[in-house]
C-alpha cells in the first residue's frame, strides 16, 4: 500500500509500522539448544502445560489487537499530515534595519530557511491581498505573486510617503487535495528622498518672531521623532511632518534637541544644534515711498507733501511687523533751527504738515527722536535727514 502513487502515509510511520508487524509474522527460523532447526509452533507450544498455552494465545491475541489500533491511528494521522520533503536549504540573516547610527547596535536575526523543489504554482501560492479561508476565492484586488525557489517575490512601486501596509497569504495544498493558509503582514515606510544643505553660520533665530524648522532624521518617520529646544526663554511649537516654529525670548545660545521614540524609550538623535539669538535688525524707514537708514535727497515738492514716516517691513523673509509710534520733525533754514513738531503715530500733524508748505531749495528737514515698537519691544531708531533740492 505505501508504494502505491497517492498514499499520504510518511516513510518513517511505514517503517515504524512495518518493524513491528514483522513481530507478529509465523517463521521457522528457530533452533533449539543443540541448533537444530525448530518451527514457530514448537518454539510457543511444545511441551507446555495447557495453561501456559492459553496464556500464550492470549497475549498473541492483545498484541495484534494492538498493532491493528496504531495502524488504525497512524493512517488516520498521516491523513491530514502534509508530505512534504524539504530539499533545498538556505542561510538568511534578517536585520532590524539596514541603516545604523554610530554609537547604535547592529541587531539582526540569522537562521536556516527550508524549501522544496517540489514546490509549484499548483501547490503553493503567495499572495498579496486577501483571501476567503473558507471558499479559497482570492480578492479581485489581490495578486498571486511569482515563485522563485519557493519564494514568493513582491516588488510594489512608491509614490506618496509616509507609512506603508502589506498583508497578504500563504496557501499550500496537502496530498488530500485541501489548502492550509498562512497568514503574513508587514509594514515599511516611505520616504522622499532628501538631501540636507545647511549653513553653518547661519544657524541663528531672532527674538519675538516666528523661526522656522525642519527636522528629519535619517532612517525615522518624522512622527517617531521627540524635538525640544531649550535656553534663552525659547519654545519650540510642532506643525506637523516635520515642520516646527521656534520662538525665543533674550539673547545668548540655545539648543536644538531631537530625540527617537524607541521601544525602550527614547533615545537621542546626534548632538544638540547650537543655535544663536539675537534680535531682529532694525529695518529702513520709508519717508515720502523713498526707503533709507539716514539721508535722503528730495526734489521741493515731494518734500511739501511728506505726510508720514513709516516703517518699511517689506524686506524680511521673516514675518515681522515693526510700528512707528512717535517722532519730531524740526526743519532747518536760513534763519536757523525751527521748533520740534511732535507727531504720534506714523502720520505727519497738522503743524509739521503746514511747516513743510514753507519750505525751500536748500533747506533740511529732520525726523528725530524715532520710536518704534518692534517684535522684541520698544525701540528707538536713528535720525532721518531729508535734503530738499
């Protein structure tokens, strides 16, 4: 029966089988004690008392009896055994991560994989999806990947990053005919690729406005990533996929932190980022839509109709927001210094606006005395002279 085409019965369980019916099979192989041959009824029965017969009998009996329920039991197992014979073996190493940080521990997992050569489309599948169990039907979105030595092989295009799921089964077919299924999920993360210019002298934040920061470390997720800032007053506020606000309060040195959300808690990134603050420079001021730090040239009449001394905030890639709130206008002429004209706020007042109406080739108009309230507090700015030509 065993060298019948189609038995599921394994090599080993027939010749368990086959060794102990042996035990039971009638030969005349005997001798006795002078070595002369004897059959199987003289070696059990002769010259035994009719007692010791049945006893014989009897235990004859219960050992075949016994044999007969483990032949019953091995072929009832090997039923739903799988016969399968592993003849391909391969060494795999399975590393945590193929990317290690200095001062981290390569960790990997080795071992021995098994395969059969055995092992076709027609009794294995891999596949990337999901299947019903029950019926065998395989998802319409699901696909049977190929087989190379009994491997299935994936190769999934990447388009958008971020967080990846792969789940799918393994169904392999036994002697009965009947798939068993095994299941198999995994996730991966995909990541733009990025190259990181910084400057090294650059690596300032300014007092009272929002600086802005991306963070990335190589190898992890940026929602994986733990970013503290600490000194001079400063605050670090997350905005999401990497991208953070700072905020600082004095002047001097802080640090940038960024740690890894481990499975053992977290752990530090590199060195901290050692960054400078200061406050932000002052910006030009902006008199009759002309820019300048200290002297402009006027032609007289746009000179007479300066209405305001404003703050030109144009200029910053930052967004910072400086307010006039006061200053004097005083002109100087042939008959010498005038009085100061105190204006609040960035408009011109009624009298400095009708002082400009006198004025003449020659003469300079001064703008003094300047505060203006800037993202760090109050400041007070330079003299402004304007030339009227």
């Amino acid at each position: 029966m065993h060298d019948k085409k189609g038995t599921v019965l394994p090599d080993a369980d027939y010749a368990i089988l086959k060794e102990k019916i042996k035990l039971f099979t009638p030969h005349d192989n005997f001798k006795d004690k002078e070595g002369k041959s004897i059959g199987w009824e003289i070696k059990n029965f002769y010259n035994m008392p009719l007692a010791g017969v049945i006893t014989n009998l009897s235990k004859m009996q219960s050992d075949i009896r016994n044999i007969e329920s483990e032949m019953v039991t091995t072929f009832a197992a090997a039923a739903g055994k799988l016969n399968i014979i592993f003849n391909e073996m391969e060494a795999r190493i399975v590393p945590v991560s193929n990317y290690v940080q200095s001062g981290s521990p390569f960790t990997a997992d080795v071992f021995l994989t098994a395969s059969s050569s055995d092992f076709t489309e027609e009794n294995l599948q891999f596949i990337l999806g999901d299947v019903d169990t029950a019926s065998g039907k395989i998802a319409e979105d699901a696909v049977v990947l190929p087989i190379d030595k009994g491997n299935g092989k994936i190769n999934l295009p990447t388009s958008a990053a971020g967080h990846k799921e792969i789940k799918g089964w393994v169904r392999l077919k036994g002697n009965d005919g009947f798939y068993k299924y095994f299941k198999y999920d995994n996730e991966y993360i995909v990541a733009n690729a990025a190259v990181a210019v910084s400057p090294d002298k650059m690596n300032v934040f300014y007092i009272g406005v929002d600086n802005p920061l991306t963070v990335s470390a190589a190898g992890v997720a940026p929602t994986d990533l733990v970013v503290s800032v600490s000194g001079c007053g400063a605050t670090l506020a997350n905005s999401g996929n990497g991208k953070y606000t700072a905020k600082a309060a004095t002047t001097g040195t802080c640090f940038v932190t960024v740690m890894q959300k481990t499975a053992n808690g977290l752990k530090q990134q590199g060195a901290p980022q050692v960054f400078r603050v200061k406050r932000f420079p002052n910006p030009p001021l902006k008199v009759a839509g002309k820019s300048t730090y200290g002297t402009l040239e006027m032609k007289l009449v746009d000179a007479k109709n300066i209405n305001v001394l404003g703050v030109d905030n144009a200029g910053f890639d930052f967004v910072a927001q400086f307010r006039m709130e006061k200053f004097n206008m005083c002109i100087v002429n042939t008959s010498g210094i005038s009085q100061p004209f105190p204006c609040t706020g960035y408009m011109l007042s009624s009298a400095a606006k009708d002082a400009l109406t006198k004025l003449k080739p020659g003469n300079k108009v001064y703008f003094e005395d300047i505060q203006v309230m800037a993202p760090d507090g109050r400041r007070d700015f330079p003299p402004i002279k304007v030339v009227v030509k």
